[in-house]
C-alpha cells in the first residue's frame, strides 16, 4: 500500500472514520421484556450489531449429573445468524461461537447469586442478527438486562465494551473498518462497574503499558455511559405509573379550572341577583 | 417515597434492618432485583417486580398430579421442580391430570418442597400469573380479593404459585381484571382503580 492510499482512521480533528470522537460507542439502544415466553428477554442494536438474548430459568439442571447441590449452572450459548456476515455463516457453531459462550458465561457466573438456586440451571440464548465487530460485548451487555429481566437475583450489571487501537490512538468501541486496520489491537472488556471487578477480558494484538492505562480509563468511561442506558431500559417497563400520574394531575388541574371558572360566575351571578333584590326592595319602598 | 430500582442499584446508604432482595457492600444497602423500594420504610427491602416462585412453608399452592408412585403422587406446582405428596390422609381419588389445591408442608435447603392437604377442584378454569404479583391479587387482608368476587361474582383460589383456579361467575371478566392488575402491579392505589374497573364493566354488560 502506498503512502497516498493509507487509511486516515482518526483525523487531525480527532474524529474517526465514521465521524465518531475516539471515546465515543457507537449508538446503542435497548429494550427489555420483548418476548413474551421466554422468562427474561433483551432486544439491542449497537451501530450495526443487532442481538436477541432470552433467559430460561433457573430450572432443574438436566442431564442430572451436571446439576452441582451447591449453585446453579450458567448455560450461555451464543449463535450468530447465518444472515449476520457478509459472507454466508455456517449455522454450525463453530470454534469462535463455542469460545464466546464459555467466556460469557463465566463472565455472568460472576455476578449471579447463584447459591441461591442449587441443582437448578439458568439457561441464555443469545443470537446475534448482525454484526459489525463488537458482538460479543453486545451479546454480554444484553444477556445482563435479560437476567435482570428475569428477575435473576445479581450483585450488579454486567456491562461490556470493547477499546483498541488504531494509528496509534486508543480508540472506544471498533467497528469492522477499524478492527481491520494494519496495526489495530482490539481488547473485550466486561466490567461490573459498582465494584469495578473486571469479568471478561480478552485482547487480540498488544498494548504498551501505558497504553493499556489509558486503554481501562477510555473503557471504564465507556462503562459507566452504557450502563445507564441498560438501567433505563429496564425502568422503561415500569414507566405506566408516571404517565397515569401525569394524567391525573393534568385532569385534576383542568377541573380545578373548570370549577373556579363555575364559581366564579355562580358569584357574579349571586351579585347579580343581590342587586336585583336591592333594587326591587327599593322600588318597593318608593311605592310604599 | 417510593422508587424502582434495578440489580446494583444503591437503595440506600443508611444503617437499617436488611429484608429480603438486597445485600449490603461496603457498609452499603443495593437492590439485587428488579423491584419497588420504599425510602421511608425502617427496613431496606425491595419487593420483586420479576422473579421466580420459591416455596414456603404453609403456602397454598395449585398444582397438577403428575405421576403416581407406590406411596404417593407427584405434583407439578410451578417450581424448580416436582413436590411428593404423601398417600397417607388422602381422602378423595386423586389421578394423573387431577387439578389439586395442596399446601407446602416441608421445604430443604435445595428448594424442593413436600405437599399435603389436597383438596381436588372439579371443573372450573385454572390459569396462570406472575408468582411475584401474587400479593397484589391478594391486597391487603384480602382487600382485592373481595373486591374480585363481588365484581365478578366467581369462587375462585389465588395459589401462591401463580396458579389461579376459578369456576362459576364471569370468569373472562375475571382473568381480564386479574391481567390488569398484573400489569399494573407497581401503580399505587390499585383497588380503588380495579373497584371502578369492574363496575364499569358490569355496566357495559
């Protein structure tokens, strides 16, 4: 590659191939209690990253001899769509699926109260839609709002992002483009940020150490701003109660209004008639 | 005041009593479930918006006889996993498919639970709720249930599993207004609401 064509991944202004600042994710939205039958459910778009997650359980563990009489078991499993890649993906789980679930998993182990239901298992499916770079993070970040969802005792949110670095520059949350550059290290890291126990960590390439402090603190700030929108959508559910509040309050207003406006004219008229009265009296008294 | 909160959520930093749905960290009260907490109230405790059933001793539950065995039967009463009732002071025949109101007579540290008490319902509709909203079917001293059976004029049983199981009277009515209350549950001032719910909808019948 020649120098006239290399890749400008972060311009002078600070800003990155798709405009974003270098500490800034991608967008993120995220819905909570989307399907009906399955006990907790999450639905999140991330940039182009589209995940389902559903959680079953906790449930007896079968086969039995998996079942531990001390916790319950975390079965994550993730899948990508065949439709999620470019390229067709064999539906088969392959190596890199197989991975994923295990560090998942592991990952939410972590902040389960899973003492709580012994020989039980706590089963979550989490398949991705599409995916543009950073589906694992995704993929963890809404497996975390779907065992809330559930009602899955935990110590915290498990919030996911990934950092890396492009040109040089420690970037927040990659997307294909980026994590394709010729220097780019990408680095998964899960966190629960009450007690900032780092859950999940994984890195694909190498960073100094300097660049691997500056790396956490870009993550931590990720974190923090990802995990309000995970607690929104779950109060999001929950949201009736000020929406009637409002109601009632705007129709209480409108009839406070209404009987002011009544009272008003029922003294005008009680004026009116007062008047009438003196009146009548007075002519009254003159014929008199 | 009262305010939702969500797993990790501080729900107060005060020293008080612990109840049920919360942990302390750091000299500090969070919230391990989805749930309502109450600012004033002299415990920190959070009532679950989401979750599970998990029995309790003495809990009234609606269960379906499952299997048979030689000494007693199983029953399927909507947790973790199927409870033994006894054959011993069975009175009435009881097969595989019967609807049985039982009641939790011993639970272990694995949660299973052993049942007793069955009483067998004939005809009549058995459906299902959140466990968690259970009490809100309920009220307070059985407030909304009364409220229910005058409204819809129903002989029905709230089991502590979810399970409700309701004959005679307008039992579509019945479900439609205990499906209110479900979704409603977190709202404040519910049996006045569902006391005006139902009697508009008896006058629209």
């Amino acid at each position: 590659m020649t120098k006239e064509e290399k890749k400008i991944y972060v311009n002078k202004k600070g800003l990155r191939l798709d405009g974003r600042a270098v500490d800034e994710s991608r967008p993120i939205t995220i819905k909570a209690g989307v399907l009906k039958n399955a006990k907790g459910s999450c639905y999140l778009e991330w940039g182009q990253n589209k995940v389902l997650v559903s959680v079953q359980g906790p449930r007896e563990a079968l086969p039995k001899h998996i079942a531990n009489p001390f916790k319950a078991i975390v079965k994550f499993t993730y899948r990508m769509a065949a439709f999620s890649v470019p390229d067709r993906k064999n539906p088969r789980p392959g190596r890199r699926d197989i991975e994923i679930s295990k560090v998942c998993g592991e990952a939410l182990e972590k902040s389960i109260f899973l003492e709580k239901y012994p020989n039980t298992q706590i089963e979550i499916w989490a398949q991705i839609l599409d995916s543009n770079a950073g589906s694992r993070a995704a993929a963890l970040t809404a497996a975390s709002v779907a065992l809330a969802d559930a009602g899955i005792p935990m110590k915290d949110l498990v919030t996911s992002v990934a950092v890396g670095r492009i040109d040089g520059k420690i970037v927040l949350d990659l997307n294909k483009e980026e994590e394709d550059a010729p220097d780019a290290v990408d680095m998964p890291i899960a966190m629960m940020s009450n007690s900032k126990e780092i859950v999940l960590l994984q890195m694909d390439g190498l960073f100094s150490k300097k660049e691997w402090e500056e790396a956490y603190e870009v993550a931590v700030k990720g974190i923090e701003k990802i995990k309000q929108l995970q607690i929104n959508a779950l109060k999001e559910q929950f949201k009736l109660e000020e929406k009637e509040e409002k109601k009632t309050k705007t129709e209480t207003k409108e009839k406070s209004v209404e009987s002011a406006k009544e009272t008003k004219t029922e003294k005008k008229e009680d004026k009116k008639e007062l008047k009438d009265n003196k009146e009548l009296s007075k002519a009254e008294a003159e014929v008199q | 005041m009262k305010k939702i909160v969500v797993p990790g959520e501080l729900v107060t930093e005060q020293r008080k009593r612990t109840g049920d749905h919360v942990f302390v960290h750091n000299g500090q009260i969070y919230s391990d479930t989805v749930g309502i907490t109450n600012n004033e109230s002299t415990t920190a405790s959070v009532v679950p918006l989401k979750g599970i059933y998990i029995p309790k001793q003495g809990d009234i539950l609606i269960g379906l006889v499952v299997n048979e065995l030689f000494s007693g039967f199983l029953v399927d009463v909507n947790s973790f996993s199927l409870s033994y009732m006894s054959k011993d002071r069975i009175r009435e025949p009881l097969k595989r498919g019967s609807i049985v109101s039982v009641r939790v007579s011993k639970t272990n540290e694995l949660n299973e639970a052993d049942v007793s008490d069955a009483r067998v319902f004939y005809g009549g509709e058995v459906f299902a709720v959140s466990p968690v909203k259970v009490p809100r079917i309920i009220g307070k001293n059985g407030s909304m249930l009364d409220i229910l059976r005058k409204g819809t004029n129903c002989n029905f049983i709230v089991g502590r599993n979810g399970r409700i199981w309701a004959k005679g009277g307008n039992v579509p009515l019945l479900i439609k207004a205990i499906k209110k209350i479900e979704a409603e549950a977190h709202t404040s001032n519910l049996t006045n609401k569902m006391a005006e719910f139902l009697s508009k909808q008896r006058n629209i019948i």
